[in-house]
C-alpha cells in the first residue's frame, strides 16, 4: 500500500498535470481570440475595399463617362432626334 509521500506525490504529479492542461487550453484559446480579431480587420479591410471598386466600376459605368470616351476614342456621337428610327415589334404570328 502506498505511504503517505506517495500519496503526496501523486497529488502533486496530478496537480501539476492539471495545471499545464488548463495553460495550454488558455494559450490556445487566446492564440484562436487573436487570429479572429486578426481576421475580423481584414474582412473589415476587404469589405471597405470591395466597395471601394464597386464605386469605381459604377462611376466608370457612368453615362458623364462613357459617353466622352465614345466620342474620344470611337469617334461616335449621341443621334439627334431625325437620326433615332424606331422598329416596331413583329406581330405574333410567324
């Protein structure tokens, strides 16, 4: 039967075994905290990037741009009324 320091000793091996497992869980629960602040921001970062572009892409979408690019580049020009013909719709029938 074991004596009394044994008894001790196992307490304490117990104990100490323990505790290393309750510090390990904790540095790895702040290590996981900090990678998801770490990611939080960045989402935060990319969000306001995305609508950053999506800015951009309806300002470049724009007609006041479009329509001086046409006109630099291709050389086209908005019709005057006389130039717009209207094409009606066929009827139903084939």
């Amino acid at each position: 039967m074991a004596k009394g320091r044994h008894w001790v000793a196992l307490w304490l091996v117990a104990f100490l075994v323990t505790t290393w497992l309750v510090y390990a869980r904790q540095t790895a629960a702040i290590r996981a905290a900090r990678e998801l602040a770490d990611l939080r921001a960045r989402r935060a970062n990319l969000d306001g990037h995305r609508a950053d572009l999506e800015r951009r892409i309806r300002a470049a979408e724009s007609r006041a741009v479009l329509v001086p690019r046409a006109q630099a580049r291709l050389g086209l020009h908005l019709p005057s009324d006389s130039e717009i013909v209207l094409v009606p719709a066929p009827s139903g029938s084939h």
